[in-house]
C-alpha cells in the first residue's frame, strides 16, 4: 500500500509541473471540441495530434498527457449533440442519445448535459482508481481472454440487446440482422474473398463505423427535422428552465452511475473491446435491472438512468483501455492504439516492464488523467448554458449547419466523395427505418459487434482445426454462457412464475 502512494506521489509531481497542467487543460479543451464535432471522434484527434506533439519537442511525458487528455476530453465531449440534436457526436455516444434527447424534448437540456457531465466523471474516477489499484492483476486477467472467450462475451453482449427490442421485438431482431450484415461488407480477411461489395473497390475495406451512424443519426435525423418543418408540425426543443440537476436527481441516478462505471471499466480493460461496446452493454443491462424493479421505469423516453449509465461506462472504458496498452503492450482501443504509435517515435515500447523502467512516465499520465477529469468536470459544467444554447438556432441555421460539419468529419476519414455518398444512401435507409419504427440502436450494436465477433470465431476454430468445443472449454467462456442464458431466460421465468402466482392467488 505504501508502494501504491509513493507511486501516486510520483506521478503528481510529474503531473502538478507548470507545463504538464496547461498541456492537460488545452488537451481536455480540444478533446471536447473533437468529441462535438460529429465524425471526427477521438482516434482522429489524437492522430492529428500525435506528429504535432512530436514536432513542436514535447518530452515523452508531456505528449503523452496531451493525447491522453484529449481522448478523456472526446469523450466527455460526445454526449453534447447526443442529448441536443440527437447526433452523436462520436461512436460510443451512440446510446447517450436513446434517453438524453428525449430529456432535452422534455425541456431538461441543461440539467441531462450537467448529470452526464456527473455520471461521465464519476465513470473516469472508477477507472483512475481501478487502474492504480489493480493494473497488474487485470493485465494478468485480460490475458486469459482469448479469440473464444472475445466470441462469447459478443454473444453475451447480443443476448444483452433483447432488452433493447422494445415492443416489437420482430423489428429489433431486424435492426440487429441489419447491423451484422453491413458488418460483413468488405474482403474477408481469411479468404480474401470480396463480400457485398458489388465490384465497387471502395468497399473493399467495408463500410467505416463513422460513415454508418452519421448517416442513421446526423442524415435522418436533419430529413425527419425537415419533414416535420414542411408539415407544420412543431419539434421545437424547449429551453432549459433548470441548468443543473438536483440533488434528488442525483440520489436517483446513483447506482447506475455506478454499474455503469465499473462494468465499462472491466470491458476497458479487455484490448479492443473500447467503449462503443462497454456503453451499449451498460445501457442494455441497467435498462433490464431497472425495469425489473421499478415499474415506472421509462427507458427509451427520457428516463435519467438510461443516460448516466452508458456515460459513466464510455468514460471508463476509455480510461480502462489505457491499462493492457501500459501493462501488456497491446492496444485496448484504436485510440489506444494511436497513442502507442507515438510512444514508438520515442523509442518507447509499453508493456510489463515500462512501470519499472519509466515510473515517471506510467504515473505521471495516471496522476494527469485524474486532473484532466477534474479540468474537464469544472469546465463541462459551467458551460451547460452555452451548449444548450444551441437549440435556440433556428432551424434553417441549424441542419445546414450540421450536415456541413457531419460531412467534413466523414470525408476527413479518407477523403473520397464514395463516404459522402454513402452517408446519403444510409441516411435516406435509415430515415425510411425511422418511419417504419425500426429501432436504430440493435443496428448500431449489429454494427460494432459484428465484425469483431466473426474474427474472434474464425480464429476460435482456426487453432482447433474447426473443433467447436474451444467455445466452451474454459472457465470464462462457461461463465459468459451462464451469464447469457440468463439474461436471455431470466425475464421469462420471472414473467412466467409471477403470472402464475397471480392465477394461484384466490379470490377474496
């Protein structure tokens, strides 16, 4: 223990010099901005950032904090036009929109932007300590997940999205069906077999996640906002009467900020899950913990739970993600990943023995994030008033204006008009989705997960020589079976025993 503190005391030396802490407060500046703009998303911005830090001769200590703020900072950044104009504003604020933007409808902007700015903090300072406490024993963990154990935890993950159906379970199914099949597109990287692509060499590489979700978020949600306009129909956000939440608000949301965190952070902690997957796991499984206690649970419709759970879990996932990348050398995320990119410029390899060689470094970047979080939670607050004061744009300003922005952070992915036009092909799909009821958020999932669930399988089988029972072979892979089952069978029991009490039940 007393190791642990001298370590931290380390580290905030390192953290607390002059430069160190502008460089984390101009980081978490950008980091948010990067995080509003729609398409751009952290892995872009730390890209752009990396030869800059490099050129202007930061030491390694300072870049490192710089990017890392700005990632941090991306992430806070995301839920702002989630919640305003229900555009995301990267991938892992995806489910931020489903209950943020229908807070906003409801005339609560400010205070959903204060208690996700809250629960995203509150996510962040799970990881920071987690990361601190335990980094050598969830290095060691992470190791034991395997291309089998990764397929079943997308199963489970898949299992956990029957909360996400709604009503109509038929046409979340679909939604999902739909998501895996655009994951398919592209050369199959086993075979090199071209795939859905139609003879059209630009979707060789499949479609980009960013080019997908500005199309079903940011293009149909401006041609329903347009539609609405031609009919006279008023869709006016009304302003915020309250710009922070209450004290009961906060009471209320306080166990799903916590099991959002702590869950984003155990899958951060597993290299390339990241934190599109940590945030739809944690909404889909607070939506059926809660459900199953409250019956005025309102999920899909402005319910608070519903937005500080995947926002404390994107948050720590990210953070999370920062641990297999220092303890193992392996990327959590492709933000992760970026960064390592920059660590090599300075002849600098992460893994188990960088803790002992670079102290300074490993506990300087621990020690910055924990101030970046507080930086970006005194400078997120504040500004409620300033970001909500968005929807007072008029709308011929405003869908412009978001298309404009939309399609320069689509075309800076790889600068060719084939993404613009499919941004409008996916966005006119997604809009005729919207009309029909098409749930968008199994899609997203169908989307994120698909690719890297039949990459872990191929590869599952591909040791075994096709022999299937590696998928259930070892203790984590039995566990995350149960842990589907269940998810999947506990409901209908429940239902099915509780029904049948009422029935037994005589009548008075």
């Amino acid at each position: 223990m007393s190791g642990m503190f001298d370590h931290l005391a380390l580290g905030f030396g390192v953290a607390f010099s002059g430069t160190n802490l502008l460089v984390a407060l101009i980081g978490s500046f950008i980091g948010t901005i990067v995080g509003v703009l729609p398409g751009l998303g952290p892995v872009n911005g730390v890209a752009m950032l990396v030869p800059i830090a490099f050129a202007m001769g930061l030491p390694p200590d300072t870049a490192l904090i710089l990017l890392a703020a700005v990632y941090v900072g991306a992430e806070y950044g995301g839920r702002i036009t989630s919640i305003l104009i229900n555009v995301p504003g990267e991938a892992a604020a995806v489910m931020t929109t489903l209950d943020g933007y229908p807070m906003a409808r409801q005339g609560l902007a400010s205070v959903a932007l204060s208690l996700s700015a809250w629960s995203s903090f509150i996510g962040s300072l799970i990881a920071i300590i987690g990361i601190t406490a335990f980094a050598p024993f969830l290095a060691r963990w992470a190791l034991a997940f395997g291309p089998a154990e990764y397929f079943v935890l997308m199963v489970f993950a898949f299992c956990a999205l029957t909360s996400l159906l709604g009503d109509q379970p038929v046409k979340g199914v679909l939604a999902a069906a739909i998501g895996l099949t655009i994951a398919t597109v592209g050369v199959d990287s086993n075979s090199g077999v071209y795939r859905y692509t139609f003879d059209m060499p630009h979707l060789a590489d499949g479609l980009d996640f960013v080019v997908v979700v500005i199309g079903l978020f940011a293009v149909a949600e401006m041609l329903q906002m347009l539609e609405n306009k031609l009919s006279g129909i008023s869709v006016e956000v009304p302003a915020s009467e309250r710009k922070l939440f209450n004290l009961k608000e906060l009471r209320f949301t306080a166990g799903s900020t916590a099991r959002g965190g702590l869950l984003g952070f155990v899958i951060g902690v597993l290299p390339g899950a990241g934190a599109s997957v940590a945030s739809a796991v944690a909404y889909a499984n607070e939506k059926r913990y809660s459900e199953g206690r409250d019956p005025n649970a309102k999920f899909g419709k402005g319910d608070m739970r519903g937005l500080t759970a995947p926002e404390a879990a994107n948050n720590s996932a990210a953070t999370g993600s920062f641990i297999p990348m220092l303890t193992l050398g392996v990327p959590g995320s492709g933000t992760t990943a970026v960064m390592m990119g920059a660590l090599t410029l300075y002849n600098i390899t992460p893994g188990p023995v960088l803790f002992d060689q670079q102290p300074e470094l490993v506990w300087g970047l621990i020690a910055s994030m924990f101030i970046a979080n507080v930086m970006l939670f005194f400078m997120n607050v504040p500004m409620v008033r300033v970001f909500a004061s968005m929807l007072s744009i008029p709308g011929w300003l405003l869908v412009p204006g978001i298309l404009a922005v939309s399609f320069i952070g689509v075309y800076a992915i790889s600068a060719t008009t084939f993404d613009l036009m499919a941004v409008v092909v996916i966005g006119g799909i997604g809009y005729l989705l919207r009309k029909l009821n098409v749930p968008m958020a199994p899609m997203v999932l169908g989307v994120v997960l698909g690719d890297m669930m039949e990459q872990n399988l191929r590869r599952a089988l591909s040791i075994t020589n096709g022999d299937t029972a590696i998928l259930w072979s070892s203790p984590v892979t039995l566990v995350l079976w149960v842990l589907a089952a269940a998810v999947v069978l506990g409901p209908m029991l429940y239902r099915r025993i509780t029904r049948k009490k009422l029935i037994e039940v005589p009548e008075a």
